[in-house]
C-alpha cells in the first residue's frame, strides 16, 4: 500500500507532529503509544514506509529497530537519529533503508518518504 506509514517513536509530541505532517500530506497512519505492539503491526499490514525515531534510552525502541534489522526491513525504513551512530548507518544502508538526522526539515523527511 503506497500510502500507508508506521510511525515508531516514544516522544508524544514528536509522534503527534508526524502524524499530522504525513495525514496532511494525504497519508495513511499507524502511530501507536505502545511500541511493543510496532512489531505486531508491521506483521499484519503492509506499509509503504517505516519511520522509526530512534531513541538510545527507550528499551522498546531498541527492540524494534533490531526486530527491523534481524528481519533485513531496513528497505522500506526511514531512522531518524539525534546521534550519528555509524554501526546503525552502516546498517540500514547496507540494506537500503533511509537515514534522517535531526533537527531536520520536514520537507526533507517528506522527500524522502515518497522516494522509491
């Protein structure tokens, strides 16, 4: 489905602006509050795109980026990092994922969205 976003954060605000910009810009969006059901979701729906807000301190965030990368999703993944970590770079490149750096423009992040 060319529409449909998972969006996996554990910022509130940060999910709600997200799913704001992508629902305005004509979107499907799944946002839940409860990142341990990231996973679940991803298995039962089809997603054009991933965007993960990763977060060093959140347990559940680092659960589901390595469910991504333990299952070679990265392809449709866009990682929003606040720190360059090379070893996670390597890793979504290495599968053809997206990486963002924050603060980042959200004409850039929308860009790449709707890169194939």
């Amino acid at each position: 489905m060319e529409n449909k976003l998972l969006i996996a954060t554990t910022n509130d605000d940060h999910r709600f602006l997200l799913t704001m910009l992508f629902r305005d810009s004509g979107y499907e969006v799944d946002a839940p509050q409860d990142l341990a059901i990231c996973s679940r979701l991803y298995e039962e729906n089809v997603y054009y795109k991933v965007i993960v807000d990763y977060d060093y301190r959140s347990n559940k965030n680092r659960v589901f980026y390595k469910y991504l990368e333990s299952h070679h999703q990265f392809k449709n993944s866009v990682i929003i990092l606040a720190v360059a970590d090379e070893d996670i770079i390597s890793k979504v490149y290495s599968q053809g994922g997206n990486i963002i750096n924050k603060p980042y423009d959200p004409n850039e992040l929308l860009g790449v969205i709707k890169k194939v």
